[in-house]
C-alpha cells in the first residue's frame, strides 16, 4: 500500500501512535457512571492536546451540561474546497461484568493483533485514527486538501443527551458540506462494506412495585401479585410467537428497501455458523419470522430487552414474593419511524398490559431517529473508491444496527452522513474484552487520509 | 389472665425478658450469608446461656456442618408423664433491601408496641417464649408437668440442609410424644388459630445463558437470543392462563380437604382490603382460578418466582443483547405431592421450554414435603384448650403456607406436630421491618406454660 499517502506516516510513527492509543485507553472514561465523571473530563483534555499536537486550530473543550465534547478545525483549504466534519466520541461504556475480562479494562494490551480494552474500538480507536491521518497529512504537506473539522463527543455511550442541542447553539461553528462518522464497522476485511443507514433508539427504563415490601411466600404466595412475574409477562409479552413487536402500529412506517440496498444486501455472504462464531459462541438465532439475521438486525425495527431484575438475587433461597422489580428495554427504529410514535404506543401498550392496582414508572432512557444516506450522492462515490483502495475491494452497503447522533448530525448541519468505520462482527463492543483489530485501525488511518483527498478532489 | 400460671412471672420478669430478646435480636445470624457464620455460632452460644440460665439440663450446642443447633433438656417428670419436644430455630432471614427498614434491623426498637427487628417474630421471639415458660414453671413450682427438650435449629432460613440428619443421627435423644413447633401465625387476636398442616417446599436456582458475552444490541439485536426474554418467557410460563402451574402432574397428589378442614376454612373471617393491608399494600390479588385467596395460600399448591435478573441493571441504559441470567422458583406444595416428582416435573418442563443451544443449569435450593396433623389426636384438643385460654376463644384449624423442617420432626421422631405460633399477618417476616406485637408475645409465653400443664394432665 506504499501508494497510499500516509502509509510510510504509519510506519514512522508505529510506536508513537500506539503509546497515544494506550495513554487515551488508561482513561476510564465510563459516561453512565456520575462517579468517572472526572475521567469523562480528563478523556476530553487529553484528545484536545491530541489535536493541539496535530496542529489542528481553535481546539477547545464544549462545555454541555454533562461530559464535555472537544472541538478542533483547520480551515486553509480554501473556498472551493468541501467542509468535512469528522465526528467521533470519547467516552466509554460500563465494563460490568469486570470478572469477564481476561485483563483489566483500562490495562491495554495487544494480544494476537488486537488491542484489548474498553473503548479500544468504540470509539477511542476510530477517533484516534482519524485525529493522526489529519496529523500526518499536515506533516508531510503542510496542508489539508479539504476545510476540516473534528467535533468529538463524550456522551454518545449515554444516548447524546445534550448533543442536538450543542449542534443547534454551535450550528456555525460546525457547519459543512459532508459529515464523517468513524464508529461503525463493516463485514469483515475481506468483505469491506459502509453503512449507509443507521438504526434510531428509543429506550425506557420500567419499575414495577406490587406491594409495600417482599412478602413472605409461605404465608401470601399464590394469592398476592408477584412482581417478578410482573416483569416477566410485559417483557415476554413485547413480541408475539412471530417475533414481531407486539406495540401498536410499530411496522405502520417501516419504508420498504430501496433496490440497490436489497441488491447489496443479498450480496452478503452469510454463514450461521460464522455469524454465531463472531458474535461470541452465540447458542442459537432467532427474531423476526420471516427475515435473514442480517435483514434482522440490520434492516428491521426490533424491541431488545437490556436488563431485568427483581426480588432476590443472592446465593441460596430466600422465601419471599417480591414486591418490586423492573426493566430496561430498548426499541431499534428503522426509516421512517419516529421516536415520539413508539414512545406513544409504548406507553399505551404498557397501561394495557398492566394489571389495575400495579404501580407503575416509566422513564425515558433516550430517543435517537433512525438515519439513511443516498447512495447517489458523490461523496459516497468518495468513500467507496477510499475503500476500494485501502481494503482492495468496493464496499457493499449495508445499515448499521446501532444509533447515534448521527441523525441529529445529519438532520441539524443539513449535511450527508458518510460512514468510515473499521470495526468487525466479533469486537464485543459494549461487553468484556472488548477489542480493536490493529491491521483495522492502521487501514482506517489510511484511509481517513485517503478519504480527505478523495474528498478535496485529488 | 391471673388465673394462668405465668401471669405473675411474667409481669416481674417484663424487663429481663425484653432486655434478653433486644440482646439475642443484636446478634445477626443470617445464616443465608457466608460471612455471618460467626453471627450465627454467637446466636447458638447465646442460646445455650439461655438454657442453662433457665435451669435446662444437658444443654449443648450441636454442630451439624452448617449453622449449629443447641439443645437442652429436663427429663424428671416421670415415666408417666409425657415427653414434649419444643423447636425453634434461632438463625434469620438476609435483610436486604436494607434501605427499606425505618430502623436499622439489628438494633430492636420497641414503637407502638411492636418489637422491630430481624428476628423479632421469626423465630427468636417465639423461641424466647417457650424457653421463659420454661424457666418460669421451674422457678415457681420446682419442677414441670412434662419431659421436655428443646431443639433450636440454626439453619432454618436456609432449608435446614442437615437437620434431617441430624435427627436421624440423634434420634434416641431427641424422642418424644409430641412436637411442639412455634415458628407459625394465627389468624389474629381476636380470631386465634393454629395450624394443622404445612405447604412443603420445592426450590430451584436456574441460570440461562446463551452466547459467551453480552451482545452491542445495535449490531446484534434482532438476530441472537436474548437471556432477558429466555428468563421471561421461562418465568411467565409457569403459570397458565388460569393461574394453574404449568408443570405436568402438578396437581395429580392433591389431596381433598377433609370436611372439618374445609368447614374451619369456610369460617375464616375475610375482608380483601383488610388482607392486602396485612400483606403490606398490596396492589391487586391473583392466583389460582377457582379457589379464594385463602385457599390460595393455605391449601392450594403454588410456583413463586422469588427472584430473576438478567443484563444491564445500573442507572441509565446499556445497549446490549444480555447473554446471561437467571430466576429462583419456589413451588409451595401441599399433601400429597412430593418434592422428588415435583423436581422431576420442574426438569423435564424446563427441558420441553429450552430452545435448543440454550445453556441450562439447575441448581436445587431445598426440599421438604408437605405436613398435616390430625384434627383428632388428643394433643390437638390439649392445644386447643390452651389457646381458648389466653386467647379467650377456641381456635380455628388452618393450614399455613410456609415450609420448614417440621415434616422431617414428625417423621422422624414418629410424633404427632402441635403448632404454638403468635405471629400475625402484617408481621413482615423475611421483610424488611420485621416485627413482634409484644401483647403476642407475652400471650405466647402463657400460652406456652398453659400447653405444658395441659400435656401433662394439670
């Protein structure tokens, strides 16, 4: 790959970037938790040194009401040249179960290629690669062929909540002609793809309270409400013997694929088997009747119970009919449904289902759109010729599963969403051990670079 | 109440006694919990402080493996006079949710003449009782009008798991006439009642788990099983539409009420408000189709779900497949179903429901059979004198729901089981803000003497 711009960059600097890598990675930047709230912090001002060292300008620290976001732009490129704003995020998801791990968190380390550690790849990674082609291409050209901007998030593991509205008060600031998303993935090196959709959110968090205390089951089971049972009829309840979701009017929006998405989309190569494997030794599939695993978890709206708990837990027996418990749930939306709507039937599906007397709580655990870029677009020819060149091969087009703000990116800078992500199917994002391919994260730094001068028209 | 022999003992002794019961109550003998077994050895010691203050002989502590037994005795009223077994147990229940206790649950308060603590009712207080009788019959009259020995578990809170053995181990030691257990309720003061029969008890751990990490449930939602819904759907299948348990068989050894069972049930006062005041605001009552509350909790067999969990349970949301769970059942069962086909049903339903690939471990958390006492045996007209006694009115025959090791007492020991118990509905045992009414309490520790001196012919 020596005809790629930064490929000798990339050998220069080898070490240098993974001591960065690791240095960003040691910083337990856990946005869920009020207690890492410092190190949400402490993440935010390493990165704007990162882009102080990489001679990106007006970098700065965004206040947002909660973990704060980091800004940097070089703007020399001229008139005539596209505006790109590259968009990652800097903080991390929980890392529970710790007793999974096979080493420490926030102890990076590379075993076999990959970089093991929360955050390695979602989305420490794939920002920090994208921060170094910048880097490099400044080093060795003493210029961008594009205007650029680097807006990096720190509260995207939490569902953005203050993000739309920085992009509203900040909308000059970030204006631009294409936006860059660096935290998805694709099929595998072999098969390199791009998402073009992403899927939107909207999560609750239920609590449901029976009683004023656990009762004792001898002496009141069989006759008094069972919390946990509670719980387990709504949430068993949420699909039907289908697997299609049972709230009202769900698949009422849900637009049909366009013709090059399903084209693309059957030519996926797809192995159960593999697909198990990658997934992490997953026992067996299941969902919607009458859809593929991909079109399943890409293509189709799907509701995802994330956790449920209730009366006691503990080792042994303990002799009661608890009185309390609850549940998070969380709705994939695909286009064209919205948020408000599921939100809607959601709670009239539980007011329905609950019996009279149950105490009920629910809370908004967040809402993201489902977003969709236009294969037409030029830009998307841009990216797809930067994949040709870095992977060896034009990507397939596939939807990402997983939300984010970039709808709200999409929607509020009235820019088309490009998706440059390296990630691949057995990262165990999200969960124990997670992980970044090291050949990925070098091929993304090519091709961030690349990218950027497909982009400046070469 | 000056005609009963205690009345003036128990007058004088008032402070000693509370003053004894807050210092056994300060010991947390949790035996569910591993890092109390010094709590637990401390509550046996104190204990047998207690017997040999009382004048007992013979008194030891027994140890069993697990949590030890204390035992004493006093065996000089002659080869005529019958031999009384009392049992207690003196280990508790955990105290968790912690939060919920208005006082901390092992420092005993006294508040509108309840005794608050863990304990309180179950079963130290109700152990406390029978050994004060005991003192006290031996301080005023030199002697008592029976042979008795006291057994005080240590391991009841957990299944008793070596009491069996222990008394198949001890039996010569432990023969008597009649059993005498006071670790049970009554309907309440002004309708006294004792219990003639035991729901028995079958429990299980289940753990599920289907791949070998949590899933990003944006990349994988849709597609791959879900432990959360695997937890649910186990849990709410349990019961049918009817509120009948699912197992195959279940009800098949349901025995008929006899016809004074039946006529005392239908006599049970029953106001729905008052009762689901008395289980501590419950919302709403369900259960068995067909059968009223009362018989849904005395007389008619149950599936309790004690406890389930599965993912993401903190503050916020995770977006995750969760991969692993789990759920803790208690069947309650009633003459003449038995623990080891109930396990063997609960097997092969949980083997009919698993889908296949899912990774299904069982852990068995106990089992005692059902327990009944007939109506006819002179014992039971000796406990039913007592009771109209202090009571001031013969008392109804129930059934209590709960479960304990009373089935192996009477099996063993080949002896008829008498059940001496003050607790009331709204006691909140195995809950948070567990309670003694103390006007019980003192009526218990008449009553006990009473029973004595009924059992040995007055």
């Amino acid at each position: 790959m020596s005809e790629l711009a930064l490929a000798a960059y990339a050998e220069a600097e080898h070490d240098r970037i993974v001591d960065t890598l690791f240095s960003w990675l040691r910083i337990p930047s856990i946005s869920a938790a009020p207690d890492h709230a410092a190190d949400v912090r402490a993440s935010a001002d390493f990165c704007q040194k990162l882009l102080v060292e990489a001679g990106l300008e007006h970098t700065s620290v965004l206040e947002t009401g909660g973990g704060p976001a980091v800004y940097a732009d070089w703007l020399h490129a001229g008139v005539d040249a596209p505006t790109v704003l590259v968009y990652g995020h800097h903080d991390v998801q929980p890392v529970d179960p710790l007793a999974d791990w096979t080493s420490p968190p926030f102890e990076p380390v590379i075993v076999d290629g990959e970089c093991r550690a929360r955050g390695a790849v979602d989305d420490k990674g794939q920002t920090l690669y994208q921060i170094e082609a910048a880097r490099g291409l400044l080093a060795l050209q003493g210029r961008l062929p594009v205007n650029l901007k680097l807006l990096i998030e720190g509260e995207e593991e939490v569902g953005s909540p203050n993000f739309e509205s920085l992009l509203v008060s900040e909308a000059g600031r970030f204006s631009c002609d294409v936006v860059v998303v660096s935290d998805t993935g694709m099929i595998s090196p072999e098969v390199p793809s791009t998402t073009v959709g992403m899927r939107g959110l909207v999560a609750f968090d239920v609590a449901v309270r029976t009683a004023s205390t656990d009762l004792h089951s001898g002496m009141w089971g069989g006759a008094v409400a069972n919390a946990a049972l509670v719980v387990a009829r709504l949430t068993s309840g949420l699909h039907d013997e289908k697997g299609r979701v049972t709230l009202p009017g769900f698949y009422d929006r849900v637009r049909d694929l366009s013709v090059a998405e399903q084209a693309s989309l059957d030519a996926q190569p797809f192995d159960e088997n593999e697909f198990r494997a990658a997934a992490g030794d997953v026992r067996y599939l299941e969902g919607e009747f009458g859809y593929s695993p991909l079109e399943r978890v890409g293509v189709r709206p799907t509701a995802e119970v994330v956790g449920l708990h209730s009366g006691y837990e503990g080792p042994g027996i303990k002799t009661i009919v608890p009185a309390t418990g609850g549940f998070k749930v969380a709705f994939r939306l695909v286009p064209d449904q919205r948020p408000d709507e599921v939100d809607a039937a959601f709670r009239a599906w539980l007011a329905a289902r609950s019996p009279d007397g149950l105490q009920v709580t629910v809370t908004p655990e967040g809402a993201v759109s489902p977003a969709l870029t236009s294969l037409d677009h030029p830009a998307m020819a841009a990216l797809s010729r930067t994949i040709e060149l870095v992977w060896g091969r034009r990507p397939l087009f596939t939807r990402e599963g997983g939300s984010g703000p970039e709808e709200a990116l999409a929607r509020v800078l009235a820019a088309p969403l490009l998706f440059l992500g390296v990630g691949l199917p057995g990262d165990r994002i999200h969960a124990p051990n997670e992980r970044m391919v090291m050949d990925q994260f070098w091929k993304g730094l090519l091709a961030a670079g690349e990218l950027l001068m497909e982009l400046g028209g070469r």
